[in-house]
C-alpha cells in the first residue's frame, strides 16, 4: 500500500513539475515576451557600445597627449572651424535660406488652383 502511494505521489509531482516548466517556457516563447528580450538585449549592446567608444576615446585622448608631450607639441586650443570655413559656411547657411524663402514666396497656397 505505502509503495503504491509513494509512487502515486511522485508522478503527481513530477507531473506538477513538468507541466510548470512547460507552461514558464511557453509564456517566454510568446511573441510579447521575444520582443521584450530583444529589446533588453539591444540596450544592453547598446550600453557596451556606448562604454566600448568612451573607452577608446579616452585611450585617444591620453595616446593624442602622450605624442604631443614627447614630440613638444601642444594640443590644438580650439577644435572649431578656421575663421574662414566658418564665415563661408554661415554665408553658404544664408544663401540656403534665402533660396527656400523665395520658393516659399513663389508657391500659391490656394486650395482650388489644382482643381
């Protein structure tokens, strides 16, 4: 009798515990589910890309001054554009506005003209 119970009591068990893992594997193989693990999986990419570059641009950065101390060069002050480059591309900045300001001068807005 005790035999017959124990083994009773072990398939019931072992039948919770499967149907258990079956149902939890099912609910992270919904398609809510998959999203959300791609999603957490491309921030995290994200992040290591993020610290990845951080850290080869500080390695830049200390690499950039250790040949300037050993050539006797210093870094360049301002990373700007040249005052040249810059005058020119605020000139080239405003002759593109001035160009859609015409176009928008020459376009009719009236609903009824294409009809």
């Amino acid at each position: 009798m005790f035999r017959r119970a124990f083994w009773f009591t072990a398939g019931a068990a072992a039948g919770v515990w499967a149907t258990t893992k079956v149902n939890r594997k099912l609910r992270q193989l919904t398609p809510e589910s998959l999203a959300a693990q791609a999603a957490n999986k491309a921030i995290e990419t994200g992040h290591r890309l993020k610290d990845f570059a951080l850290d080869v641009r500080s390695g830049m950065a200390q690499r950039e001054a250790e040949l300037g101390d050993a050539l006797g060069i210093e870094g360049p002050a301002d990373r700007g554009l040249p005052a040249q480059r810059r005058r020119a591309a605020l000139e080239n900045h405003k002759h593109h506005k001035k160009h859609y300001e015409m176009l928008d001068e020459k376009r009719s807005y009236n609903r009824n003209e294409d009809h």
